[in-house]
C-alpha cells in the first residue's frame, strides 16, 4: 500500500515541476540551440567562401580616388632619388654602397606601392582581367609535382594549393583549377585543398601555388623582375624622377603574362648569420635564397626536415615566419675583363666608387678542377721578382706555393711585390683579402695602382668586419673570376691574404650549423674545403688554352709552428712553401726567407736554364754560412778557410736582401748571384752590398745589353757564355 502512495507523490511532484519549470528550462537551452544552428549555417557559409557568388564585382567597390596617394608617392620618390645622389656624391671618398643599395631597395618598394595606387578598376576590367584567363591556362599547362612535393605527399595527405588574384576570380577560373590540380593529384593518389584568396599588392594578374612551388603570373612579380634588372644597370645618373616613375608604370602597364616559377620556403629561426628555413624541398646545395626583406643567403646544410643557410648581409630584418624564395642559381659571381682595376666584395659588388661593373658573365663560386688530362706540367716560369724566391724556391704558372709566417713577417709584402712585377708579363692578378683590415686593403690599392699595377688586378676585400659567410665564399668567388681568364687561355695569379682567417671563418659557420668539430675545434671537413679550393689552380693543357692559375695561399702561424692543423694541411695539399722567418725578419734579413724550410717541388723546372745553372749550390752555400755562423757565435780561433766560408755566405745573404716594391728582372738576378757565388764581390764590404747591386745591373744594363739579354732567352747555360759572362764581371770588378 504504501509503495503507492510514494509513487502517487511521485507522479503529482513530476507534474507539477514540470508545470512549473517548462518554461525557464526552455529559455536557457532555446537560445543555446538556436546559436549553434546559426553558427553551423555560417560555417557552412565559410566552407563555401572560395567560389565567389558574384561574377563580376560591382565597379563601386573599386572606384576610389587616387589622386592623393599618386602626389603622396611622387614626393616620396623623389626624396629617394635625391638621397640616393647625395649618397653617390659622398661615395667618391667612401665608401657607401650599403647605404646605397638600402635607399635603392626602398625607392623599389615606394615606386610599386604607386603604380598599385595606379591601377583603377577601370584599368583592371579594360586590361588586364582580359587576360586572366590566359594567364591560367598557360599556368595549368605548366603545372607539374617536383620531387619535393612527392616527398611532402609521402607524410600527408593533403598538399595544399593556393591561388591568390588581386580582385575577385569569375566562377571558371577557379573551378578549372580546382579541377586540374585535383587531376595532377590523382596521379599520385594525393588530394588537395584548394584556397582562393585576394591580394591586392599584387596588382593584377594570378599567382598560383602548389606545395612549395609558386606559379606567378602577376603584375607584382613583373615589376619585381624588373626591378631586379634595374637594380644590376646605373639608375640615377641621368634619369628624372618622372623618367624613373614613366618607365615603372608602362612597364606595369604594358604588361603581358609571363608565368615565373619558382619555390618558396618559410623562416623557422634566425640568429648571428645562420637561417634554418622548412619548405624548399627541392634546393641545391650552394643554392642562393633571397628573403623578403631583399637580403640574400646560401644554402649550405641540407637536412630532412629544415635546410640551413648562410645570410651574406643583415639578418636583422629577417623575420621569423616570413617568405624565403628560391632564386633558382648556384650563387656565383661576375666575371670578365671589366673586372680589372676593381676592387669588389666577395659577392662581386664593386666597392671602390667607380660605379657600376658592366659585367655580361657570370660563373658559379664552386667549380670542378680540371681534371688530369686537362692539365699539363708546370714548365713555363712566374717570376716574383724576388731574389730569394726566384733563385732558391721558384714558383712556375699554374704551381701553388704556400706562404707561411709569423705575424707581421712581411708575407702580404711579398706578394704586393710579386703582383707589381707581373707588369707587361701577362698575368692577370687577383688578390683576395680575407679578414683584413680596410685601412690595409686601401694603402695596398694605392700602392699597386701607383706602381702601374692595377691595370690586370682585381682587389676581392671582405674586412674583417664581414659575415663569416663572406669570408668564407672570398676565395671561391676570386677563384672563379680567375677560371674565367685561366679558360679564355690566359696566365692568372690569386692570392689568398689568408686562409688562415678563410679557416677560422669557416670554423663559425660550421660551428653554428651545429657541424661537429675536430681538431682545434676545426670542422671535419676543412682539408676538403682548401683542397677543393686550391685544387682549382692549374695549368691547361695546350688543347684547353694552355691558359693557368697560380696560386699564393697564405697562412699565418703562431710562434713559427708550422706543425699546427692548418698549416700542416694547406702544406700538404700545395706543391712547396716559402717560410718566413721571424727571427730572420727581426735580424733585418728581409725578405726573411728560411731557406732550410721553403721548398718549391715543382717550380724548378720552370726557370730559366741560366738561373738554374747558377743557383744549384746557393742552398748548400747558404744553409752552409747559417751553420757556421751560428756555431761561430761561440768560437773565436777560425781558421782562414772558415773565415772565406763566412765572409762569402755574409755576402751572399746580403745580396738576397731586397727592400719593398723593387722587382729585379730575373736575368739581372743571376747575374747578381753568379757575381757574388764567383767571388767578384769579394773585396767589398757587406754594407757596401746594395750600392754594388746597382751599378751592377746599371753596367750591364747600359753596355751589355746584348749578353743581359742572352742570359734571359739562352737555352742552355754552357760554357761560352759562362766565359763572356766571366769577362763582362771582370771588366765591371776592375772599376770598383
Ligand atoms: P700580417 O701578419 O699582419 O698580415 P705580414 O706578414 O703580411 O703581416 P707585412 O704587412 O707584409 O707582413 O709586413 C710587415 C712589415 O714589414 C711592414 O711594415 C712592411 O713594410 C715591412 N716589410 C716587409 N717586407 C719588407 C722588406 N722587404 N723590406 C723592408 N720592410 C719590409
Ligand atoms: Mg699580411
């Protein structure tokens, strides 16, 4: 009975809650339920967003007074123009490019922003949009997966397809895309997802995107190009503000569709010069990327999920999250006789306010060697002016020959003197100073130009102030230019001012890159990296030009170790060093060539018969004299042989010093050397050396010309002219 009357109280409670509450519980879940549905509808409505409703937009949406904007941005350009002249003015006494190219870049972005204010809708419906439709067919007849999509296809799904106008697309345009892109993907069992978006920056035109890959038909990209083309030609000498303005815009609207394709990556991290990106996935190693702000780097890690590269300018400006676009070439610089008389940086922009480089070629940094039957033996003589070099460790064309010191031992000095006596040789040389200070580059500039030789050289300077990325591509960047001329059949001489620092740079890059390091912390492959570079420098057989590249490395040392990492590998990989010697530089022996230490292994085969002949025993001789001396310093009772020994030797060293920028020609050489080894400088005082130098070559230059001369061209030294040669020395030794 009584589970009734709970049940009846049940059921009277039941009604009358409900009674009661129906309604309030119906206002709090009503409006709730109402909303979702509303939001479903609305993302129904977003889903549906990329095919736009309308065909054609209403011409109100667009019709907008630009008049302001146009006066706004002339004014703008010609403040450009006008800073820019004030920077070239000031370039004449320093250097400015940086501010230069900074003002350029920006005078592009303030020229584009016009001709964007430029296009009306009138002009979009008139001209332009007429060729929308072109422009997509010619993109969709291009299309294709890179293997990086195919990769990407591989661990997704879904490869994502964009396509961007600068006003809203007609119906067709959009549906044939989506169906052509559906087609491509089907081949390979992938789907898509195709977005439409509107960007105005773009001007007019269509940009489509597949993956990485972008296809760009746009006035945007047109006046990008264009700007690209403008950026390599002098602007701002004689052109107008108007001038500048005429040309931009009739090139945007004379524009016709031409479909740029390139791939686009994304920024991931940026710090001290290294940019790790993702996308890209088809990029080379050593491939250029530009970023959006306009710098540019090189790809040097490849990895499977992110690509690392170096940035050659700021990296300040490089945001994380922002367009890295793929340039689409090794980086490489310009090449040809314009070159000559230049001081450029590593990437090849002239640097010394002569203006514009009216280069027409370019060739890769990286290059393969010439292989070994595109070489032929070293035979043909590069003289470097120097006694102590050309008599003891001659170097021939297309030798590498190390030179290795202390600091401050007066190797930069040797090479400066070796480049202003290639004049009327033609050589062309090539100096690269890594890691130098400006001040030195500019007084070494003065100093070749003031002895005539700038003419056939080219100055690569990357202070030390420069990326670690700069200092690493200089040498190759020389090295390339000097290929150019070694293929055009032409002897070249590049000097490396040193690989040391190109070294130490490469040790931050690799450091950075998170590479592994070795010895001194050195990354493992750093031998390669100087092999590959010196190996470079050869001598063409005949068939190829018989053109070569001699090559000066050089490496500083620390307290004359030259058993140190590096230095014991350049030593390896070049054909003999010179080694100067700090004790001998600080004595005054200068050039302070050691000669116990320096060799050249392949070099005398290509000296002069004469010089060969006369120079046989001056090692012996000298390392003999350095010996003695030394073990003299203890002795005082020295018999008359020993005293001879010494006293010639002192001679001998004394006639191998040569003060700065005074080549000697290689036939007065010997007969300098002949003269002292034969005893007819024998009564003459060490200190009266130089002054016997002199007149000795002033005698035979002004009457024995003739002998001089045979000396130089005789094929072989015998004994005829060893005996005119002999006669010639005692009619001299006789007036002293
Ligand atoms: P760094 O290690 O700083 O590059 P370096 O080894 O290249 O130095 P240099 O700069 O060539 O040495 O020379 C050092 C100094 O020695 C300079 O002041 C130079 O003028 C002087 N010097 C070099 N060679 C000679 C020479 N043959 N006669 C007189 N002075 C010389
Ligand atoms: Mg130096």
């Amino acid at each position: 009975m009584e589970i009734q009357y709970v049940i009846i109280n049940f059921l009277i409670l039941v009604t009358v809650l409900v009674l009661v509450g129906r309604k309030t519980v119906k206002r709090i879940f009503g409006g709730r339920y109402e909303k979702i549905i509303e939001d479903l509808d609305k993302a129904e409505e977003i889903e549906k967003m990329p095919m736009p409703e309308t065909e054609e937009p209403s011409a109100e949406a667009f019709a907008v007074d630009c008049s302001e904007e146009i006066a706004k941005a002339e004014g703008l350009v010609a403040e450009k123009v006008a800073s820019i002249e004030a920077f070239r003015e000031r370039e004449k006494s320093e250097i400015h490019r940086a501010m230069i190219e900074a003002a350029r870049k920006e005078l592009f972005s303030v020229m584009k922003e016009h001709v964007v204010n430029l296009f009306s809708y009138e002009k979009y419906l008139n001209e332009v949009k007429a060729l929308d439709r072109q422009i997509i067919d010619r993109i969709l007849g291009m299309i294709t997966l890179t293997p990086g999509d195919m990769a990407y296809l591989k661990h997704h799904d879904v490869l994502y397809v964009t396509l961007t106008s600068a006003y809203p697309l007609p119906k067709d345009i959009v549906e044939s895309v989506d169906k052509a892109t559906t087609e491509l993907l089907d081949t390979v069992n992938g789907k898509t997802s195709l977005w439409v978006l509107e960007d105005k920056e773009l001007i007019g035109g269509l940009r489509l995107r597949i993956g990485d890959t972008v296809y760009d038909g746009t006035i945007a990209e047109e006046l990008y190009q264009f700007g690209k083309t403008l950026s390599r030609e002098p602007i701002m000498h004689d052109d107008t503000v108007g001038h500048l303005i005429q040309e931009f815009t009739e090139r945007a609207e004379s524009f016709k569709p031409q479909i740029h394709k390139y791939q686009l990556g994304r920024v991931m991290t940026v710090s001290d010069g290294i940019c790790w990106m993702d996308g890209l996935a088809d990029i080379m190693y050593g491939e250029v990327v530009e970023f959006e702000c306009g710098e540019r780097g090189m790809v040097l890690d490849i990895q499977q999920n992110r690509i690392g590269c170096v940035i050659f300018g700021e990296f300040e400006h490089i945001e994380s999250g922002s367009r890295v676009r793929r340039v689409g070439r090794i980086a490489s610089v310009p090449v040809g006789e314009c070159l000559l008389g230049r001081v450029v940086d590593a990437l090849g922009n002239p640097i010394d306010a002569m203006g514009y480089l009216p280069y027409k070629e370019t060739r890769p940094i990286e290059n393969k060697a010439p292989g070994i039957l595109d070489r032929a033996p070293v035979n043909s003589p590069l003289h470097t002016g120097i006694k102590a070099i050309d008599a003891l460790v001659p170097i021939g064309k297309g030798q590498r020959e190390l030179i290795i010191g202390d600091r401050q031992t007066g190797k930069t000095a040797v090479i400066i003197d070796t480049i202003i006596n290639q004049k009327d040789k033609d050589t062309i040389c090539i100096y690269v100073a890594i890691g130098q200070k400006d001040t030195l580059v500019a007084e070494i500039k003065e100093k070749l130009a003031s002895n005539g030789a700038m003419d056939y050289t080219t100055i690569i300077a990357v202070p030390a102030s420069a990326s670690a990325a700069l200092q690493y591509i200089a040498p190759f960047s020389g090295t390339a230019m000097a290929e150019y001329f070694m293929y055009e059949g032409k002897d070249v001489l590049i000097i490396y001012d040193d690989l040391s620092k190109h070294a130490v740079a490469y040790r931050e890059l690799s450091l950075l890159l998170h590479r592994p390091s070795g010895r001194e912390a050195y990354p493992g492959d750093i031998f390669y990296l100087h092999s590959r570079l010196l190996e470079r420098a050869a001598h063409l057989s005949d068939e190829l030009g018989g053109g070569s590249i001699t090559a000066l490395p050089i490496i500083e040392t620390q307290a004359g170790d030259i058993s140190a990492y590096i230095p014991t590998n350049v030593i390896s990989i070049t054909d003999g060093q010179i080694f100067l010697d700090a004790e001998l530089f600080n004595e005054g022996q200068r050039p302070a060539v050691n000669v116990g230490l320096s060799v050249s292994r392949v070099g005398g085969a290509a000296q002069t018969p004469s010089m060969k002949k006369v120079s046989s025993s001056l090692r012996t001789r000298l390392a003999q004299y350095r010996e003695l001396a030394e073990f003299m310093q203890f002795g005082s009772d020295i018999d008359d042989e020993t005293k001879k020994t010494l006293a010639s030797g002192r001679l001998l060293t004394e006639a191998l010093r040569q003060p700065r920028y005074a080549p000697v020609e290689d036939n007065m050489q010997t007969i300098l050397i002949f003269a002292v080894s034969e005893g007819y400088a024998d009564g003459i005082s060490p200190e009266d050396m130089e002054r016997f130098e002199k007149d000795l070559y002033k005698y035979f230059r002004e009457e024995k010309a003739e002998l001089a001369l045979k000396i130089k061209t005789a094929k072989k030294f015998d004994d005829e002219l060893k005996a005119s040669l002999k006669k010639a020395l005692s009619e001299f030794a006789e007036r002293l």
